[in-house]
C-alpha cells in the first residue's frame, strides 16, 4: 500500500479591478443581449486555473505558494484581482455546476 498522500487541487480565477474597462466583456454582454438575453446586464471577462501541487504540502504552504505565484506571474496586480481556493483537505474536489 502507498503512503503516497492525493494532490491538492487549487482553483485560481483572476479578473480586471472594477475600474478598469472590459471590451470584450461589452462585447459579449452584446451579443448575448442581441440573442434575447435582455435581463443580462454585465460581463466580465477572466482567467482560470487549476494548480495541482504534491499532497505532501501543509495547507497553509499551499496558499503561500499560490498567492506568491498570483503575485509574481499570474496576475497584474495594475489591472487585475485575484482569489483562489484550496480544498480543506488534498484530494478533496469542489463541487460545481460546471457542465
């Protein structure tokens, strides 16, 4: 039998700070609109991520590792924001409404 623990899986979305324009968001907000989807009154548009990192970790070196690298690389901290979210156990799986 392995001792080998599951990976953790963080999720990692990034998007444009309020104040800053989002064309292509207007331009999906009006296409969708023009599609009858009249109610819809904004998009914006964004990044996403899934990081998979060794099981062996702690949980709080996870999350230093990830905002290090949201920091560093993945995000602009001018124009974009970030969040993520690391399971409270490796191998745990969110659970979405993704199709």
């Amino acid at each position: 039998m392995s001792d080998k623990k599951p990976d953790w899986m963080v999720e990692v979305f990034i998007t444009l700070k309020p104040s800053v324009l989002d064309p292509q968001g207007s331009t999906v907000q009006q296409a969708l609109n023009s599609m009858g989807y009249e109610n819809l009154t904004d998009v914006r548009l964004g990044k996403y991520f899934q990081l998979t990192f060794r099981g062996s970790l702690a949980r709080p070196q996870v999350e230093k590792q990830v905002q290090q690298m949201c920091d560093k690389l993945l995000a602009n901290p001018v124009i974009e924001r970030y969040e993520f979210k690391v399971p409270p156990d490796p191998g745990s799986r969110r659970v979405s409404g993704r199709a």
